[in-house]
C-alpha cells in the first residue's frame, strides 16, 4: 500500500470539521489535522486574493485518492477544491501500519 499526504484548504473551522468527520468515518482517511486561521494568498477571477481559511492534513493511501477526492468535491462549498495529493515516501512503521489497518 501507498501513503500519501492531502492538503485541501476550507472557507472555516465548520466546513473543516465536517469534511474531516465525513472522510474518517467513511474510511476514506485515517487520520486528519485541522490547523486553523492560515492565510491564503491567491489570484482568482482576475483580482488578487487574500482571505483565511483553514488546512487539512488528511493521511491516507493512493488507493483511496479517487473517492476522497470526489467526496472532498461534495462537500466542500467551493467551485474549485483545492485537493493535492504527496506520496509519503518514509514513515514510522508503526504509524504506517496503523493507516494500512484503518483503511481496510
């Protein structure tokens, strides 16, 4: 099994929740961190952005990319989902196994 590391940004701490809850108890991530009030610097529709939001670090395994990332893209409010995916190259084997074994 492949891990990997899924940054996706929200618009608050609610819709970050609910994504986090949603993605865990559907066994599409093992894990999710919430770190809130970041600041996101970014160009859209022709105009300079700069708003708050808050980050997901969601561990998880390539195998479920496909349909975490579509259930991201359900329950997130906008029109496009930041979703990033990184290979997690080394990890802690304990660590790892624990993802492996929750995503069954």
């Amino acid at each position: 099994m492949e891990f990997q590391l899924v940054l996706t940004t929200c618009p608050d701490e609610q819709i970050a929740n609910t994504i986090a809850q949603h993605i865990v108890s559907e066994k599409l991530a093992a894990c999710v961190n919430i770190l809130p009030k970041i600041t996101s610097v970014y160009h859209w529709q022709g105009e300079m952005q700069c708003d708050n939001e808050v980050q997901l670090l969601i561990k998880t395994s390539s195998e479920k990319f496909t349909l975490l990332n579509a259930r991201i893209n359900e329950l997130h409010p906008y029109d496009v989902v930041e979703v990033i995916a990184l290979n997690i190259q080394q990890g802690d084997n304990h660590y790892l196994n624990w993802i492996r074994e929750y995503l069954k």
